[in-house]
C-alpha cells in the first residue's frame, strides 16, 4: 500500500506513532525459540492487534506487518534468527543434494556454512544453543 502524500510505502510506517504496543509485543518474542508455524500465528496476533489498535487506518495483513518488522525496524536478534534459519536450510539443500557433480557438495563450502553458522551464534548477545528451525 502506498502512502505517496507521505512518502511512504508501508502502511506499518504510516500509522508507527501508534503502533508502541505493536513494537513491545514483537520485542517480546522468543523469535529463536520458534518454529515458523508458531512465528506465523504470532504474526497473525499481531495482525489482529494491528487492527484493534488502529480500526480506522489503512488494512494492514500478518504478512505485510512481518514484512515491516523484518525490514523497517527490526531488531539484530531477529535478523540473526533469520540468517541463522536461512543458513540452515541451505545446509540441508546441501546435505539432501547426493550429486557429486554439485560444485556446492564440496565439503569447504559446508565448512564455510558452519563457520557462518557459528559466527552468528556467538555475536554479542549470544543466542542460545537450540534454535528451532522447521
């Protein structure tokens, strides 16, 4: 949805002087602790919060206000649970693939993945040791 007057195209960003409760309660989730069924319906609360909060703003869907926080104002720890998640799945293309003629089955680029993988963990604040992925 665009907001040309404003100069915005998000309608998350043109209603953010009232969406504080929206950004507590996404500040609040255990994003690492969650499979992406259970982060889907937290969105979908969201989205029902979204309207109650602002019955007379512009339709804002689950998927648009994941889309906002994940690019407008998302904190470091749910960008590293996203690349952490983004990661491991392309771990696991890489260990599904059985083709040797697969320039991404060479072991250095799965070691390259694990480096990766390790680095996001342990950046300050550290996330914990479990992070659900499916």
């Amino acid at each position: 949805m665009n907001f040309p007057a404003l100069g915005l195209h998000c309608a998350a960003c043109a209603q953010a002087p009232r969406l504080e409760d929206l950004d507590a309660f996404v500040d609040a989730q255990p994003w690492h602790a969650l499979d992406e069924a259970e982060a889907n319906s937290r969105w979908k609360l969201l989205a029902v919060q979204y309207k109650a909060l602002v019955p007379d703003g512009p339709p804002c869907s689950w998927k648009a206000l994941r889309s906002h926080y994940h690019a407008h104002v998302t904190s470091s720890h749910m960008q590293r649970c996203t690349q952490l998640r983004t990661l491991y799945s392309m771990l696991r293309q890489l260990d599904a693939s059985s083709d040797p003629d697969n320039p991404l089955s060479n072991p250095l680029y799965r070691a390259q993945l694990l480096r990766e993988i390790e680095a996001l963990r342990t950046q300050d604040p550290p996330l914990p040791a479990v992070v659900r992925l499916a």
